[in-house]
C-alpha cells in the first residue's frame, strides 16, 4: 500500500480529530521507525514519551507474546497473578498503598478526580473543588478537560463539568489565596509537558504539599507523561522530597501498550468500595505482562543512569545551538524531556526536520519544540538530532 492510498483511506473511514503528518510508519526498531517506503527516521517523540524502552524491545514482545498465548483477558471479578505482581512493584518503589489500573491517562486523571471527591465527600465535610493549574493538561474526557486549564481544549464542549478552580503554575501565593472551603485537592504537573516544558523552581513542589498539608487536602500529581523515568527517576516527584497522595501514571507503563494507573495511599484509596469505579480492561493480563517487562528492563538496562547522562549532555548540545541564534529564546528540559522555545511557531521546522529524517514534535503555543525520545538513546543519537535541526535553522 502506498502512503497517498493509506492517507485515502483515513480521509475516507477515520473521524478527522487528528492532524496528521503525511507519514505512514510501518516499523519500529530502537530510536528508529521507517515509512511505507522504506525510509528511516530517528524517533524524538517516542509515540509521545510512550516508547520510552525503543520500539520492538525484545523483552516486552516477549512478554506480550507469552502471555497471549497463556491469558489474554478475564474480568476484574478475578484475580490474576501479571496484575498483582505489577501492583506489588508499583508500590515497593512509589510513596503509594495501594494501586487502580485503567487503560490510559485520561482515565487514571478520571479515577484521581473521582477519588479525591469521594475522599472529600466521605473525610472532609462534603468538600468537592479541585484546583488545577493554568496551561495544564489531564486528558480529554469532560472531566479531565474540565482539569485542563487551556480553553483551546474545551470550546465547544460547554458547561464543563462544575468544581474545578484554575491558578498560574509555579505561583505558591496564587494557588495559597485560591484554597477555599470547599477545596478538596490540588491537581498538577511535576512538569507541564502539554503546556511547553514548563520546569518549576526547585521549592516548588514542596511548596504545594505545605499548602495541601496547612489546609488538609490532597495533593494530587499527574506524572502520565514525566513518570516512569522521564526525568532520570522512576517518578518526577523523588527529586523535591515530598510524596503525593495521588499520582497517576499511564504512556511508558506499557511501552506502547495501552494503560494507566492511579495510585495513593492507604487512608486515602479506602475512600474506595467494591461499586465506586471501574475498568472492563483496566489491569488485564495482557497490559499487566508489558508493565512488567517494562518495570524490569528499566531498572535492569540502567535507563535511569542513562537517562539523566544523555538528557544532560541533549540539554548541552540544545544550549550551544542556542548561541548566536536569537529564533531560540529558551532551552530547558529535565532527563529525557526537553523543549525549545522559539520566537516563532515551530510547524515548519518540526516538518523540515521530518524531511530530512527527524522526527520531533511541538508543544505549548506551538512555539516550543519537544523532545521526548525513548530513554535508551545516546549521545550519538543526540548528536545526530542536533546536527538535523542545526541545518534546519541553518537554512530556515
């Protein structure tokens, strides 16, 4: 099949909510994906921090392929030993109790929100109001785009759902001053991925579990894009010393496998009876065997250390680019998430480094460009990524 034919067939039997690249992708191997017509591409985005181990890594097709053969999917009404194994790793090496799984992060976000409103309805006097931050993103369910503080993503969808106040992130005065007495719990990003590569200051997150702790909420984080070793830990909020009583995970749980995860502490996911939530798919087997090779490579293949060696010397290469170019205004970036503000809109050099075998991504107002590749890449790879888009800019 030829791209323009495949491309046909979108226009023709797929609902249009994707702006797509022309590129049809029929291969992955490592940092690497090739198109119906051969051609080879070094993979930046990682099907958006989801392939976090490459593609085709051999360990989670094994997995996938041994467990299908064994038990593909039973309902939640039985145990099954891949979701308890992955369950028991979660918790071992998180601040959490106990685990919920999904199928992505919309519905992790989804599962977070209802269970601090249950928790607020049951230990905190009928208080229901979360507060999100501003350019934030949780999903694209009505209540998490309600969470969302971007409008783009909810003309259209009005009335949101009520109960949801928004502050400016990385602002501890703002979000103090908004806590209210129907406020239940705070909602973030560690790091803001959708909303530009937007890096707190370092207090930060300690800041928001001060205020959360002062007035007896929760502190919800939404690591979905940055969990899992994005940023050289296995979760973002290892490295502020603090412990949510939330979190929700989902992308590079499975490697590209569909799944999420919300997870919290005991006193707060008892809120939680057999009837409150639920998930068809959420932990089947099939899913849960991919979490766990995935788990088990990262901390056997030394992906954190790698991680946050190649992010740093990434994060350099992004700085000397920088020099002498004032199109850049801004490098930042933390392990394997990194952006580039620039003072145009990045569509064009986004397409012109796909043409020349480079595939990235924009984020925020479409002006920074984001890099999330998979977390096994080298500084070679790095390498070759920067030379790519330093001709760009070279002859944009």
């Amino acid at each position: 099949m030829k791209t323009e034919e495949l491309t046909g067939l979108y226009e023709k039997f797929v609902m249009n909510t994707y702006k797509r690249f022309p590129l049809a992708l029929v291969r992955g191997a490592g940092a690497r994906v090739w198109d119906i017509d051969g051609r080879e591409y070094l993979d930046m985005t990682a099907g958006i921090a989801v392939c976090s181990l490459g593609h085709a890594h051999p360990g989670v097709v094994s997995a996938i392929r041994k467990q299908a053969e064994t038990l593909m999917h039973v309902s939640n009404l039985y145990y099954t030993e891949p979701q308890a194994c992955f369950a028991r790793m979660l918790v071992e090496n998180s601040f959490a109790d106990k685990v919920f799984f999904c199928n992505s992060g919309a519905e992790a976000n989804e599962a977070a929100i209802k269970l601090a409103r249950k928790y607020g309805h049951e230990r905190l006097g009928g208080k229901h109001e979360l507060i999100t931050m501003k350019d934030s993103f949780h999903g694209r369910t009505m209540a998490t785009i309600t969470a969302t503080g971007q409008e783009k993503f909810q003309v259209g969808f009005t009335p949101l759902v009520p109960g949801f106040k928004y502050v400016p992130f990385d602002d501890l005065p703002a979000l103090k001053a908004a806590i209210s007495e129907k406020t239940c719990g705070v909602l973030l990003e560690p790091i803001q991925a959708e909303g530009g590569v937007r890096i707190p200051a370092e207090d930060y997150l300690r800041g928001v579990r001060e205020i959360c702790d002062q007035h007896g909420v929760l502190m919800i984080l939404d690591e979905v894009q940055v969990g899992m070793g994005r940023t050289g830990t296995l979760f973002a909020y290892e490295d502020s010393g603090i412990h949510p009583d939330i979190m929700t995970l989902a992308k590079a749980m499975g490697n590209g496998f569909p799944v999420g995860a919300m997870l919290a502490t005991d006193g707060v996911a008892a809120a939680f009876q057999p009837g409150n939530h639920a998930s068809t798919f959420g932990g089947t087997p099939l899913a849960m065997a991919a979490c766990v090779a995935v788990f088990e490579a990262i901390q056997a293949e030394g992906l954190l250390e790698n991680c946050r060696r190649v992010g740093a010397y990434f994060l350099e290469r992004m700085r000397r680019l920088r020099e002498g170019r004032p199109l850049i205004t801004d490098v930042r970036g933390k392990g394997l998430i990194l952006g580039m503000e620039l003072k145009i809109d990045g569509a064009e050099i986004v397409k012109k480094c796909m043409e020349k075998g480079l595939l990235i991504i924009t984020s925020g107002a479409g002006n920074v460009l984001r890099f999330v590749p998979p977390l096994i890449i080298t500084e070679k790879d790095a390498d070759q990524a920067m030379n790519i888009l330093e001709e760009v800019f070279r002859t944009s």
